[in-house]
C-alpha cells in the first residue's frame, strides 16, 4: 500500500509518500480500500505539532475516509466485502489501505460519491453539534456564518439552512461567497471589502441571533459586535491563525453567550450519543436534506501541497485526497 509518513513535527512539505505492506484486518476489525480521504485544518496542524493532541510518531495523517470493504475479521457480521462505507478514524486516513475496528464504520448512502462522503463526517458533525447540541438552533433565527467558503462554514451554511435560519455567509473572496449562496446562504458579506458588523447589523435588521466562527482571528470581534442581545457565538476554530480575545463587557452587556464547540473531543467521550448524530447527519445527506458538495479533489502523493492550501486559506470548499490504487 501507498501512505503519507509524519516521521517529525514540523513543515507540511516534511510530509512523504511511502509504500508499505498491505494491512491485516484483526478479528474485529475490516480492510477498505481508500477511495477518498478529507483533508482537514486538524490535518495540517496535527502534522506541523500545533494540535493539541500529539499522536505518536511516525503517523500517517487523515482523520476520514470513504472507500470499499476488501475484507474482514473473523468476528464481524455487520459489514459485508463490497460495501461502500465512511469512517471518522482520527488518524491514518492518508494512505490507499486501512484496516479499522468495524464499529467504526458507517455505510455511504448511495446518492453520495465517494469524495462527498470523506468530506462530510468532520464538516457536518461539527455543524450538526454546533447548532443542534451546543445551542438548539430555531427556525427563522439569522446565523451569521463566518470562514463560509470552508469546509466547517460550508457545513453550517446547509445545517442551519435545513434547520429553517435565514443565513448570512461572510468570507473573502467572491468565489467563496458564490459557494456558500449555493449551498444556501440568502445574503453574503465580503469582510475583505465591507465593515462586517455594519453590514451584518444591516442586513439582519439590527443583529444576527447566532454567530457561527470556525476562523478566529480578525473578524471575531465585528462578529460578536453584530450578535443582538442574548444572542450565541459558537467558537468551532481558528482557520485564520489567530485566538481571539474578547473584551468581557462586549459578552456582559448584551446577556450575550460565547460557546465552545469541540466535536472531537465530545465524539470521543459520548460514543452512542455520537454515533446516533452521525447517523442521523448520514440519513439526511442520503434523503437529499442536507446537500454536501463536491469536493476539490488531490492525488494522495499531493497531500502537503493540499494541506497548504488549506492553512493558507486558498482553498475554496472542502478538500479530498484520492486514492487510485484503492480503486
């Protein structure tokens, strides 16, 4: 099998494609074929040594994946060889084999392609928890989505468009804009050009109700200026590079409550909570409620150049790896 190699924390370009021996599935465990694994910001900052959980080195990268059962583990009856499925396996995704517990493993539902599915468990469980467990998102409240031409942004876009918000996607480009309008958005900002709270504050007719910020860094501030009193702002990340700190009377003032949403960390705590969420983010994305985009695909020995792109904030939805010799 091919697999990208973390031997060192350090810079993206460090990274290397190694072949190594096929895996064994285990007694529990099923062998799949990579078709697609999503490249995630978690991704670029687990292998430079930001993240922080440090997993031992060396490491292969890549935190999801869709592909094929090849084979299975003498004790599992759940799955079957030929099923397409999707896993959230924190690490080891890059690589064009794994070999993963099979109660890890969630069918791919059929009107889903491949990179559709690697793409979608990290984006729309955050989305999904965000708005559904760390607040109870209601319809016809305005969500001002921020960092909306990401992955996560793009997520929330579609997650409070289906759960009946009017949303407002902010980003910096035309072209990121143009994607978050598709995925539901009913009015943008560009924050490279325009004041975001002052045309936050306009569009919404004085305020947003909730704030969703997966970048951090500059605009945090304008964004939770443009929330109205007792309004949510959901920290999910800091894409941009930059933590923000907020002035305490900005929170106070307005009875206003700043939420952190870690999905990883909560997954990884409530297991049987998690799974039904990801179940029920899998079922809508199969009935056609939630729509996930199609991924920018890279070939897997292009990682580090994609995985750039995605820290520099060039990239423009979600991004995937392909995997040709899992086909």
């Amino acid at each position: 099998m091919r697999r990208i190699v973390c031997r060192e924390f350090g810079p993206l370009t460090d990274l290397h494609l190694e072949s190594a021996a096929d895996p064994i599935a285990g007694r529990d465990e099923v062998l799949i074929a990579v078709r697609a694994a999503g490249v995630s910001f978690a991704d670029a900052l687990l292998a430079q040594g930001l993240y922080q959980i440090k997993p031992p080195l060396p490491f292969t990268p890549g935190g999801e994946i869709a592909g094929e059962v090849i084979g299975r583990g003498s004790d599992v009856e759940s799955v079957q060889l030929g099923d397409r499925v999707v896993v959230s396996c924190g690490v080891g995704g890059f690589t064009d084999r794994i070999a993963v517990p099979a109660d890890m493993v969630r069918p791919l539902p059929p009107r889903l392609s491949f990179g559709q599915g690697a793409a979608l468990l990290q984006s729309y469980a955050t989305a999904w928890y965000a708005l559904t467990r760390r607040i109870a998102l209601r319809a016809a409240q305005r969500v001002l989505v921020l960092g909306a031409g990401g992955g996560v942004g793009l997520a929330a876009v579609d997650v409070a468009r289906h759960l009946g918000a009017e949303v407002i996607a902010a980003a910096s480009s035309p072209e990121k804009l143009a994607v978050a309008s598709a995925a539901g958005a009913t009015a943008v900002v560009d924050y490279s050009r325009e004041d975001l709270k002052m045309r936050v504050r306009e569009l919404a007719q004085g305020g947003v109700d909730v704030v969703v910020d997966p970048i951090g860094g500059a605009q945090a501030e304008p964004a939770l200026r443009a929330l109205r009193p007792f309004g949510h702002y959901l920290v999910v990340g800091f894409a941009a590079g930059q933590i923000p700190a907020f002035k305490a009377n900005l929170i106070l003032l307005q009875n206003r409550a700043v939420i952190g949403v870690d999905w990883g960390a909560w997954s990884f705590q409530q297991r049987d909570e998690n799974r039904a969420l990801v179940d029920a983010v899998l079922r809508l994305a199969g009935e056609g409620a939630l729509h996930p985009p199609e991924p920018t695909a890279w070939p897997l020995e292009q990682a580090a150049q994609a995985l750039m792109a995605l820290s520099e904030r060039r990239a423009v939805g979600k991004l995937v790896l392909t995997c040709s010799a899992g086909a």
